[in-house]
C-alpha cells in the first residue's frame, strides 16, 4: 500500500484523505483558521477528481523533489498544466520522495508502475495539480522466442563505440552507444544539412533486428568524432546488453546468457535517469570510495566530480601532466587538468597509475554528485548491463593492460 504524509507548518496533516488537526501549543487562536482552510482546500482538489487529493500550500512558484537520499533538484509550479507531471528515475523498489514547498511538504512511498496526485494551492488561489510517477518495470525475459542479436561496432582510437542505425527505414547513421544518456539524440548539423528533417517526432529506428517506433529526436550540438549523434541506455529497459571488446560485438539479449567465469558483479545505482557503479580511488595511503557514473560516452578516463573530492579531501597537490580545454555535448568549453591517480579499485580489478581528469571550476559534471567513469577505462572490460535486474558485470579483455593517453 503506498503512503504518504503532508507537513505543514500550521500543525495539520493530511494523511489518505483525512484531515488530522494537531493544536499548535505555541500559536493559539489558529486550529479555527487551519481547519477553514482545510475543508476549502479538499472542496477545490473535489472539482479535479471524485476522491479528495491531498493539498499543500505554497507562496512561490519555486519548489523541490528529492528522490531517497539524493539532493533536491528545482520544480516550478504550473498552475496551467493538470496535472503537471514529475517522473522518478527508474527503480526496482518502492521509493521515498518528498516535495518540499516555501511552506510546506510532503513526503510519499511509491511503487514502480504507481502515480500519486495532489494539489499544491499557491498564493491561497491557483490550484497546482501535481502528480509524482514512478516508471512501471520492464522485463523481456518471458519474450518468446528469446532473442541474441548479434551487432558489429567500431571502437574508435578515441574510445567511440560506433553503431550502424536505421532511421526510418532510409538512412543509415553512425551513431555511438552512450550509457551516459538517453534516448535517440542526433546532432543539429546532421538533422539540417544530411537528413534535412524538420520535423523531430515520431521517427522509426533500427539497430540489428530491433526496432524502437515513434520516437523523439533529441538534437544536440556535438557528438563523438566519427559519429552524427547517439543513443543511450533507456532503449534498452528491460533488455540485457553485451559489450564484447575483444571481438568487437555488441549484442542485445531478452534473457541473460551464461556468465563465463571471471566477471564481477555490480550493483546499479540509477539516480537522475542515469546509473552508476561503485568504485574507489586510492592515493598516498588513503582510499575514496564513492559512485561512478557508468560513461562510456565519455572518452576519458575518469573525471573527478570537485564538490565530492573537496567532501572527502582527495589531495589538491597533485602534479599537473596535462591541461586540455574538453567541449561537452552542447558544445561548451570545459577546462580539465589531469593529474595522476595511484589506484583505482574497481571490485576486484585493480588499475594502477591512472590519469584522472578534473575541472578547474567547480561543480557537478554530471549535474549531480558523482564521479565519471568513461570508456578508457571501460573498454579494458567486457561489459553485461543487465537492465532488467539492475547489475553490471566486468570481466577483464585483451586491453586491459593497454597504456593510457594522457599517461605522463
């Protein structure tokens, strides 16, 4: 059964369509007031919906959600949209998630596959409709028959895994996997100057024997040498992904295959529609342990997230080997160091002397706290992304003691 819980800083809550009054001892005089209030605020959530909808107050349109334990991200308040819709990141379990007004919060449990409504009533007049959606789970497994399809790709010298893809049965693009975003994003240049669309929505796609239909097409500045954009891991929800460097196949499963031995077993944490893993740095005797978002978009080894390295102070003496001005996919200029990490501990991998690169203005490079693993590192493995049971598993390759670029 979900729950849910309505703060609110008048002493009243909310609870499955009750209203419980709780006398505020400090601030007599004001039960009369809260419990007005609370009747006119069930009657407005009436005309939305036959069943009451819990209501918050708010007296700015600035809000926030923070999913578990993850740090608030910004929501504005619409009241012209009904309902205006927050969709959390992929989870196999039922999660917390608290809505935070000026005034005050609410905080729910919600299952996958699940919705939960409420009205935020903003400046004691607009009704804010809301709704908070967890994504229903997606498993293959019982597809029958199962499917194994087998794909060739390229690994560029710049650590690009290029993919032939269809678009809409006509054009044939090279396209990299990148488990560092989402969906299909091609890039401006490409979309006006090669396949002169203009129109982005509901495109066919085909990679190997699948097919994805109406599909959006996110346009983007900039993608990967050799390449006119990318697709990312959420095409595959509930599909098994293999990434076989020695021999350079990329296969989509419906089933997980049998594992050889060697490989370890990873956890995947999804946070802001991405996933990461978890590994450690280690440096003058002392170890880093933190997540890693799972990148093989990013060309580079390891970028270092500076809001995390000064929580946990990782050395800031470190001899600089290089200073390079990266662009990120919207083509800005992002000026890098990198500098020299004794260790990284991936399971039970052990990467000794790694360059790792960080920015030198400060900031989340991914938009949130976390580490970036790229693909020179992930390369050296041969890779199984299991989305429908939420594991990665790394098993060293033939790379794996190749040297790095950015090695002094």
């Amino acid at each position: 059964m979900d729950t849910y819980t309505i703060e609110l800083n008048e002493g009243w809550a909310v609870k499955k369509g009750f209203v419980n009054f709780k006398k505020n001892e400090n601030k007599p005089g004001k039960l009369m007031r809260a419990i007005i209030l609370s009747f006119f605020l069930i009657l407005t959530a009436l005309s939305y919906s036959q069943n009451p909808l819990p209501v918050i107050r708010a007296g700015s349109i600035k809000a926030f959600i923070a999913e578990g334990n993850e740090e608030k991200s910004n929501w504005t308040l619409s009241p012209d949209l009904r309902p205006d819709i927050y969709s959390t990141t992929k989870s196999s379990k039922a999660k917390r998630v608290k809505f935070y007004t000026d005034i005050d919060s609410l905080l729910i449990t919600i299952k996958p596959g699940k919705k939960f409504e409420f009205v935020v009533l903003l400046n004691g007049k607009d009704s804010c409709f809301t709704r908070i959606e967890s994504p229903a789970t997606k498993n293959y497994a019982t597809v029958n028959p199962a499917f194994h399809d087998t794909i060739p790709f390229v690994l560029t010298a710049l650590n690009n895994i290029v993919v032939k893809v269809i678009l809409d049965d006509k054009d044939t693009l090279d396209l990299k996997f990148d488990s560092g975003s989402t969906d299909f994003r091609i890039t401006n240049d490409a979309i006006k100057n090669t396949l002169h669309l203009t129109d982005l929505t509901s495109h066919f796609f085909k990679i190997g024997k699948q097919t994805w239909d109406k599909q959006n097409i996110i346009p983007v500045e900039l993608s990967g040498q050799g390449t006119v954009g990318r697709f990312g891991w959420d095409i595959f929800d509930g599909m098994i992904v293999e990434i076989d460097y020695d021999n350079r196949i990329f296969i989509i499963h419906s089933k997980l295959p049998k594992l050889t031995k060697g490989y370890s077993k990873f956890d995947m944490e999804y946070t802001n529609g991405l996933f990461c893993i978890q590994g450690e740095l280690q440096l003058k005797n002392k170890k880093f342990k933190n997540r890693f978002l799972f990148d093989n978009g990013y060309q580079k080894t390891i970028m270092l997230d500076t809001m995390l390295m000064q929580e946990q102070n990782y050395p800031k003496d470190l001899a600089v080997i290089k200073k390079v001005i990266m662009k990120n996919g919207q083509g800005k200029d992002v000026p890098v160091i990198t500098v020299n990490n004794e260790r990284f501990n991936l399971g039970n991998h052990v990467l000794l002397n790694i360059p790792v690169q960080l920015m030198t203005s400060t900031g989340n490079p991914a938009g949130f706290k976390t580490h970036i693993l790229g693909n020179e590192v992930l390369k050296r493995f041969n890779t199984i992304i299991d989305f429908q049971h939420n594991y990665v598993y790394l098993k060293k390759n033939s790379l794996f003691d190749t040297g790095y670029s950015d090695s002094r």
